[in-house]
C-alpha cells in the first residue's frame, strides 16, 4: 500500500489526522522494517505518530508484523524481562546477581539488547552482557540476531534523537517464547495500555514501576499483574523487608555499573534477593513475595 497514505493519516494535524486500521499498522510496519520505503518517509511517519498519537490497534498491528520477523529460540520455564533500549543512565544493572539468586529455582531469566536508541542516552543491556559472565539460567539475546530489520532501524533512530512508537512495541519480542514477562512503566496510565497491547501474549503479564523504567525494583513501587482478568496492583517497599539500599541520582558509568555487578555491598545483594522473590511470585513459584523472600533467606 502507497505508504503516503500512513504519513498522511498522522502528520495533518488534529483536523486532518486519523487512526490506523489493524491491518494497516501491520503494513505500514513491514515497509518500515523492509526499508522499502526512502528513510525520510519512515522518519516523517515515526514523528507524526508520536504526535498524534498512537493507539493500542495500531501497537498491535506493528507488533503482529514484528512477529513475522523475529527468530525464537524456546526456553522453558523462563521469564522474559522487558528492559527499554535507551539503557541506565543513574544506577547499575541488578539482573546479573537476581540471576545468582534464582539459580537453585531453576528458573531462567531472558534480556534482550542492542545498540543504543534514544532517548536516555545510557548504559545498555548490550554494554553488560558483552562485560561480564552472566549465570548459566540468565540468557542474553542480541537483536542483531533474533531481530536484524529493527536492530537495522538504530541509526535512523538515533538521527532523529527521540522516542517514537518503537520504544514501546520493543521491550516484549516474545524472543523465548516465555509464558511469564515482566516490564518496567515510568506512570500508572501506561499500565491499561500495556495489559490492552501484551497480556494476551503471556500466561502472566507483570508490570512495575522499576528504576528507570527497568523491571528491576531500587525503591518503593507498585507492582500490577494479570492472567488475562483482573489486574492486580500491589505495593512493594524495601524497607519492610530491612533494605536500605540507596539508589543514585548522579550519572553512572559503564565501569562504574561493573563494579558493583562484581563487588556487590550487602544492601545490594538484598536487594537482588527481593527483586529475584518479585520474579518467583510472577511466575507462581510462589504464592506471594513475602513467601518467596523467606525462600530465598
């Protein structure tokens, strides 16, 4: 389909714009990861959407043609962890040591990675795992790999220096196969949106309000969960649970994060030990986090 039709249908203005069909999302997705169409064209369509902008109907379209394109590799019993591209730019990854942690519970843990894309401008998933061996149950797949078309989009997107659409539909690519996942969410709106756009994907969707839109728990927080039902909203504090963990608000730097990856202080470990028993309840290895923390302990 004439891909000017997309660029119109979000770059008019409010008089003039409109939804796209499921069936168009889908199209215009596979032109965009084709690069069918002239890189100009794909950007003007990316900022108009942004702007307009987009709808559940339309992330679910793209994210059924993403499916067409990504390479799976099944990993049993294991929980997908939708980390967002633009990486850390405050504290340090923690999904190493959850990792050590769950290692007796069998349970493996999935990321994802690749270059950086805007718009945070930190350290990536990518930066950790090509710096440091991960634990036999933590499995890092690169999207050079599992995903070439949209891992092949980065410099265009970096070009344009913000987020688009893509920053959403990524963090979920289904690349194991996993019947658990588990994302991060900067505002409790965006919850609704990403229960409406994913669950329907997993046995058991977990989102959280996770340091810098990371599922990984540094603070307070709400914790949401659905089955395909209701979605259940639980408070998680580190303090109930003896944490005094004091998470960063200055820049970080890859070595920086490394270390503490290495040499981790005792407030640290807890804290891995409480986001490896948020895990263990999601997947229903237990029947509550309290329950998997005494596990753990």
């Amino acid at each position: 389909m004439d891909f000017f039709k997309y660029i119109h249908a979000v770059g008019t203005g409010p008089k003039g714009n409109r939804d796209l069909t499921l069936e168009e999302s889908k199209d215009m997705m596979e032109q965009i990861l084709d690069q069918s169409v002239p890189s100009e064209q794909s950007a003007a369509f990316l900022l108009g959407w942004r702007l307009k902008p987009e709808t559940n109907t339309e992330f679910r379209g793209a994210i059924e043609a993403c499916d067409e394109y990504i390479k799976k590799t099944t990993i049993p019993n294991s929980l997908e962890l939708g980390y967002p591209f633009d990486g850390k730019a405050k504290n340090p990854y923690i999904f190493p040591l959850v990792a050590k942690v769950l290692e007796e519970s069998k349970l493996s843990l999935i990321v994802m990675g690749d270059e950086l894309t805007p718009a945070k401008g930190g350290i990536t998933i990518k930066d950790i795992c090509n710096n440091i061996e991960l634990n036999p149950n933590a499995h890092y797949f690169d999207r050079k790999n599992f995903f070439v078309e949209m891992s092949e989009l980065t410099d265009l997107r970096m070009k344009l220096g913000l987020r688009t659409g893509f920053n959403t539909i990524e963090k979920l690519p289904g690349v194991a196969n996993s019947e658990y996942a588990i994302t991060g969410v900067f505002h409790k709106p965006y919850v609704k949106k990403y229960v409406e756009i994913f669950s329907d994907r997993y046995k058991r969707l977990a989102l959280i309000q996770g340091n810098e839109g990371t599922p990984e728990l540094f603070s307070k927080g709400r914790l949401w969960i659905t089955d395909g039902g209701e979605v259940d909203e639980i408070i998680i504090n580190p303090e109930h649970y003896g944490i005094n963990y004091k998470k960063s608000w200055d820049a970080i730097t890859l070595e920086d994060s490394l270390n503490q990856l290495n040499n981790p202080s005792d407030e640290y470990m807890k804290l891995a030990k409480l986001n490896a028993a948020v895990y263990l309840f999601v997947t229903g290895n237990a029947a509550s986090i309290d329950e998997a923390w005494e596990k753990l302990n």
